[in-house]
C-alpha cells in the first residue's frame, strides 16, 4: 500500500470515529434526571465476580453487604442479586467486551458491586476485545468515576473525580497503524463530558464542606484536549463562588502527593481519564496499597463500585488467589452504601476498614501464605463493622 492510499484509509476511519462522536455529543446535551433511590422497592444491588481475584475478593464484601443490609433485605426494600457472564472467557467466546445478556442483566439493576475483570492485551493469548470496564461505563453512561483516598492520621482526605468515558481510553480499541512504521491513537475531550465531571466534584466539595477543587491536566503541552478540560473548569467554577480552584499540572501532581508538607493541602481533585487513573494508584498507594482502594463508577441512571486495581491472574497461577487482599472491594460496597442512602452503614464500614487495614492491624494481608487469607481478613471487617463502640474506637486512633 503506498503512503497516500494509507492516509486516505486513515482518514477514512478517523472521519467514522468523528461521526460517531459528534452524536454522542448531541446525546450529552440531552437532559436526564438522577436516580431517586428512595422510590426504588427494591433498590437491586447486582454482583459480579469477575476474573482472576475477583471471585474471591467480591465473595467477602458480599457477605459483609448481606449482613448489614439484612434487616432492609428481609423487608424488601435491598436485592443482592448475582451476575454471571462477565468473564474472559465467556467475553472472549463471545467476541464482545459484556456479552449481551450479561448486559441486559446489569440494566436491570440500579448498581452494581463488581470484582476485576482482566483485559486483553497483545501478545496474551485473548482476542482484542475492549475492555469490560470501559465498555460498562460507556453503555451505562457512568462518567464519573469517584475515588477516595483517607489517611486520617496524617490529615489526608483526598476524593478524586475521574472523567470515565473520554480521553484515550473511550477510543483505545480504535487505533490505527497507519502504516507499518507509523501508529495512530486518539484522544477525546468535549465540553459536556468536561462540565458534567468537573461540576460533580465542585458539587461534591459544597455537599461535603471542603473549600477547594484541583484540576489536573497537561494544558501546558496538550494544548486543545487538556486545554479545553482547563477552560471549562473556570466557567464551571462561577457557578460555585464559595469554592476555590486551582490548576495544577500531572507531573507535578504526581510529585506533590508524595510531599508530605503540601499532601493535606488538596481536597477534591478533578481529571481527565488517563491522569486519573494513573493519580489515584499512586494516592492508592500512599493509603496501602492499591489494594485497599475501592471506587465508584457514577451516572445519572446506573452506578457501578468496584476495586481500582486488576484480576492480578500472577497470584493465580501461583495458587495465591485465596490470599489476596478484599478491602479494596469492601471500600467499594461502603461507597454503594452510602450512594444508595444508607449513609450510616457505609460510615461504618469505612471506619472498620480503616481499624483494620491502618490502625490495629491485628492481622495482615501480604498476598501470600505469610500474611492472612481474604476470609480471615472478611472476618475481622466483620467482627469489627458489627462492634457498637466501632465509631468511639475509630475516634480514638484517629485523635492518637
């Protein structure tokens, strides 16, 4: 193929690439009311195990779920369902990121508590299919991704406000090699997907009482995408005169989160796709590990909570899986929890997670038989999330 015919099939798939985008644009502009959980009977929470780990991790946030919404279970007002389907076999099998009636399954529940799920990558053996993540926050609109970060001994309490269905990410399956030598990626920002997140996290810090949003991005460098995410941060934030925002850019970012003088100055943190995602495993890690972090995948309709990290399938081929750490996916359902209304519930399990994982300690996760299994760990979330005086004790190692 010569150089012009490459370039005229390129331009070929990149105007189908904009065609489809700009009517996703016109869709955004379409206004949609949020959830009213409260006239839900019964608020569906839909479970999926996942790949890899996340069988066995998921397995353990759904016992702690079931016991402390029992009594709202027994009336009828909370359905825990399972759903299966969503693994990389059946995905691959089927040739489809979530399988259709898998799909249709999670569409009938109003969120869901997912583990894991592997994707695909060159030279791994399963076909180039999308990932399943990005393909549930796309056919569920789920735009903001929610990511909470606390330390409270060391006054850190950073909530991350992810853009979910843009950036490389929303077109990372739709590259093109232009020609043998010459790779093609695209990259997506529109105005509607930057207000509706960025005006989320200003929201969110009124709701919450925090004074400040930081924006991140790479305007410096990025100047159309990155800038334009920039540019909508300060038209959203005249609509929030009691907030405060600053801009700050990704690598920078990156190093001031390790800076234990300047980590406690920020608050909500709002940004696009990629730097989020890569943000919040490094303020993941600064909590414990990414395995300790759990976040919330909102919409306006539907609402997805998961782990931040991956199936981890190393541990299972080494025959590790029961040894894998479920806190990630417990911050998670505390998250739902407090989503769906039951605001109390999810304080309590936050507080119990943070005991046990930051405080007592009393037993440890390593991911290997020298530390705990995920039933043991689920156990003393248990034992710890049903204790009355959890609140008193969590105040008590917070004030020390």
């Amino acid at each position: 193929m010569s150089d012009s015919q490459a370039i005229e099939r390129a331009k070929e798939h990149f105007g189908k690439i904009l065609e489809q985008q700009l009517e996703r644009v016109e869709r955004l502009k379409q206004h949609q009311e949020w959830t009213d959980y409260t006239s839900a009977k019964p608020i569906i929470i839909g479970v999926i195990g996942g790949d890899g780990i996340g069988p066995t991790i998921t397995a353990e946030a759904q016992r702690v779920l079931e016991h402390l919404l029992k009594e709202q279970v027994e009336a009828g007002k909370v359905e825990l369902r399972p759903i299966e389907g969503l693994t990389i076999e059946n995905r691959a099998a089927k040739l489809k990121a979530i399988p259709d009636d898998v799909l249709e399954e999670i569409k009938r529940c109003h969120v869901t508590l997912k583990g894991p799920t592997h994707t695909p990558e060159k030279g791994d053996g399963w076909p180039n299919i999308e990932s399943a993540n990005v393909a549930i926050r796309k056919e569920l609109d789920l735009f903001a991704n929610i990511r909470p970060v606390r330390i409270p001994s060391e006054n850190v309490d950073w909530t991350f406000f992810r853009e979910n269905t843009e950036d490389l990410y929303a077109l990372g399956s739709q590259g093109i090699n232009v020609t043998d030598d010459l790779a093609i990626d695209f990259r997506l920002i529109t105005t509607q997907g930057s207000e509706r997140i960025i005006d989320a996290a200003f929201a969110h810090a009124q709701r919450t009482g925090k004074t400040k949003v930081t924006i991140v991005t790479k305007a410096n460098v990025v100047k159309t995408t990155d800038g334009k995410f920039l540019e909508v941060a300060g038209q959203v934030s005249a609509k929030y005169p009691g907030i405060s925002w600053d801009g700050w850019y990704i690598d920078i970012m990156t190093a001031k989160l390790l800076d234990t003088a300047r980590r406690s100055d920020f608050q909500v943190l709002a940004l696009p796709n990629l730097y989020g995602d890569i943000l919040t495993d490094e303020a993941a890690q600064i909590q414990g590990g990414v395995g300790t972090a759990g976040s919330a995948n909102i919409g306006k309709r539907y609402g997805m909570f998961e782990a931040i990290h991956g199936s981890a399938p190393r541990m299972v081929q080494e025959n590790r899986a029961q040894y894998a750490d479920p806190s990630s996916v417990l911050r998670a359902g505390a998250m739902l929890l407090e989503h769906i209304g039951f605001t109390d519930l999810g304080d309590r399990l936050h507080k119990a997670l943070d005991i046990c994982g930051q405080y007592e300690r009393k037993i440890v996760m390593t991911g290997r038989d020298t530390g705990a299994t995920s039933r043991e760990f689920g156990e003393y979330i248990m034992s710890t999330v049903v204790d009355p005086t959890v609140a008193s004790r969590w105040e008590s190692y917070v004030k020390a």
